[in-house]
C-alpha cells in the first residue's frame, strides 16, 4: 500500500493546531486539514471514501460529532475519532451514539497515543474493508452455487421429461400398430352406408372421425416424443359448428355427462384451422372442466366465443375447485397432472402445442374454489378480416 491509502482528514477550527498535527504526521499518513466543518463535508464528497475523520469537538457552527453523523452517508466505513479538551460525558455519549466514534483523544494530545490510535484506527479500517471484500465475494460464490444448482436440477428435469418421452413414443409406436389395426373392421361400416337412414349415416360418419382422432393423437404423443412439429390440415371452419361438434362428442363420456354446459356464441364467424384438432383440444379441455366441478352441486361449463381483432377467443369457464398460483404455474409443465394415477401429464401439453400450431395463444386464469377459464385464441381468415 502507498501513503495515499492511509489518508486522514483532520479537522479544527484553530489553524494552529491543524499545521502542528500535518507536520508531525505527514511523514507516515497523507494529511487532509480543514478549518470549516461545512468544508470538511464537501472535501469528503468530492474526494470519496475517507479512511480515517479526526475532528475537534468544539467548532463553530457545527459541533465535532454533528460532522461525524453527517460524514457517515457519505463515508459510511470511516473509522472517526473525537478530539476534545473537556471530559463532558454528555459529548461522549452523543459522539458514540450519534456519530459512531471509534475514540477520542484528550487535547493537547500526545504524540506516542495519536500514533497508538492512528494504527488502531487504520487496522479497522482495513479489516472493514476486507471483511466487506470477503463478504462480497462469498455473496457472488453463493449465488453462483444456486445457479450452478438451478441448472442442474432443470438439466435433470429435462432428462427425466425426455426419458418420458422416449418411452411414451415407444409406447405410442406399438399402440399405432395395434390400434390401426383394431380399428380395420370399423372400416366395414362404409359398406353399410347405402343400407342405413341419413342420422345412421352421420353417426358413420362421425364414428371415422373418431377414428382418425383417435390414430392422430397417437402420432402426435410420437411426435412430442421426438420433438418434432406436426403437420396440421388448416382450412376456414365455422368455429359454432366445431364447438357444438365437440359438445356431442363429450356427452358420450359419462363424466361430462353429469354437467351442464352453456353455449354463448358472441362470435359465428369462421376461423383458420384443422377441426380434427381443435376437437381434440376442445374435448380435453371440456373433460378436465367436468373433473374440477365433479364435486359442485350445480356443475356448470360454460364455452364462449368472441371476436377480438383479428383472432377468435374461445372460452372454456366452469365453477369448479379452481386452482391456486402454485399448481396454475406447473400446469404447461410436461407430465404434470393434478390428476394423480388418472393422468398422463401430456393432454394440456398436447392442447398447448396445438393451439401454437396454429398461430394461436392458450391462457389459464383460476381462483381455488371459484372456478377456471381456459381461453386459446385462432386466427381469422381472410374474408372475416373485412367485416
């Protein structure tokens, strides 16, 4: 270290006393004198952290420990020392409380105990200094352990999440072969259709879609499992019709049919997608709706549509046990099911990466004990942007 390090600012009133004490210690220290205590706190400020204040106590204007409380917001780690010729306990008392003195010398002081307390003063001085260094740097190593940790433990969720996936699209892979095969006789139905009523034509008709969602949504948990984007049959619809189409479907599942579900269409028009697929979204989304108001006693589901711009709002809203912050945040996560053996964890993932696939935002806002609504949003075609 260079004598600049060990700088002190001195400060009385009596320019005598000030030349005497630059003279005996400038030898050893870089001695700041200054006969003003208002002086004395704007040399403070423009010249920064100041190691070590000695100031007289009876001054003008302001007393010695009114500047020591001053000088700590603008050097907070100084090491200040009172210099006085009175024995007042009162002084000392407010120079420790209020100016939080490290010592005091008795004028005239003696040379030999400046000196003692000088070095005293600057050992604290730097010990502050190399406890707040310590301090820092143990701060930055702690929060690099937490990222470093962070990072591991989102390395090893994904290793488990794609561990999943793999077996989830092995598993999905010999299901697709089973399945297709399974579903080769329902294909007989075609030759039935000259034979049967119009309505017995529709459920045909309705039975192959079924087919088809049912092959699809084997492909897409294969395709999740690679990571690879799927390929969606986009085209103009009209969003009551698929809506209402997924209403029939889901009164086929006994949980839903318990429930009442409310139609409000604020918005007719068309929109841009694969119906095959937002189907499938519709009927998950209105299935997890009739679990969270299995338990009410006026289970109600209520699906809203609306124009907002250039994009169709969908609205799934039920009155259901609703969901706090903690699981609403988890719930996009993959393979995360509130649904306990029941749940795969990969419906809402699927729902969310369909709605994506078509340009489209999916959102959940949920109250516990008041009820959730899921919106997702599908752009407009053309033709319905000018109207």
């Amino acid at each position: 270290m260079t004598q600049e390090d060990y700088k002190v600012l001195y400060v009385d009133d009596e320019k005598v006393n000030l030349k005497i004490f630059e003279l005996t210690f400038k030898k050893d220290y870089h001695i700041i004198t200054c006969d003003d205590p208002q002086k004395a706190l704007t040399i403070l400020e423009e010249m920064g952290e100041m190691p070590v204040i000695i100031t007289d106590q009876r001054m003008p204007h302001m007393t010695g420990v009114d500047l020591l409380e001053k000088s700590i917001a603008i050097s907070p780690d100084s090491v200040r020392i009172l210099l006085t010729a009175y024995s007042d306990t009162g002084d000392l008392l407010n120079a420790i409380n209020k100016g939080k003195v490290f010592s005091y010398l008795v004028k005239p002081w003696e040379e030999v105990i400046v000196r003692t307390t000088l070095k005293e003063a600057f050992d604290k001085y730097f010990l502050i200094k190399e406890n707040k260094r310590l301090v820092s740097e143990l701060t930055e190593k702690v929060g690099e352990l937490e990222e470093t940790q962070q990072q591991l433990m989102e390395t090893q969720d994904k290793l488990i999440n794609q561990e999943k996936r793999v077996a989830i699209g092995n598993l999905a892979a010999g299901l697709s072969h089973e399945v297709k095969n399974q579903l080769i006789p329902i294909s007989l139905l075609e030759f039935l259709r000259d034979e049967v009523s119009e309505d017995g034509i529709i459920i045909i008709n309705q039975i192959n879609e079924s087919c088809n969602r049912i092959v699809d949504l084997i492909d897409e948990i294969r395709a999740i499992s690679k990571g690879e984007e799927p390929n969606y049959s986009i085209q103009s619809m009209a969003v009551t019709k698929v809506i209402e189409e997924s209403v029939y479907l889901s009164r086929l599942d006994p949980d839903v049919k318990p429930v009442h579900i409310t139609l409000d269409h604020q918005y007719r028009g068309s929109v841009m997608m694969d119906k095959d697929k937002i189907i499938q979204v519709m009927l998950n989304l209105i299935r997890n709706a009739a679990h969270a108001v299995s338990k009410s006693d006026d289970p109600q589901i209520t699906l809203k549509t609306e124009r907002n711009g250039s994009f169709a709002l969908l609205h799934i809203m039920d009155n259901g046990i609703g969901m706090g912050k903690d699981m609403l945040m988890k719930i996009w996560e993959p393979f995360f099911t509130t649904k306990g053996e029941n749940g795969t964890g990969i419906g809402l993932d699927i729902v969310r990466r369909i709605v994506e696939g078509h340009k489209g935002t999916i959102t959940c806002l949920s109250q516990p004990n008041k009820g959730t609504v899921f919106t997702f949003t599908l752009p407009l075609p053309n033709n319905e942007l000018t109207r």
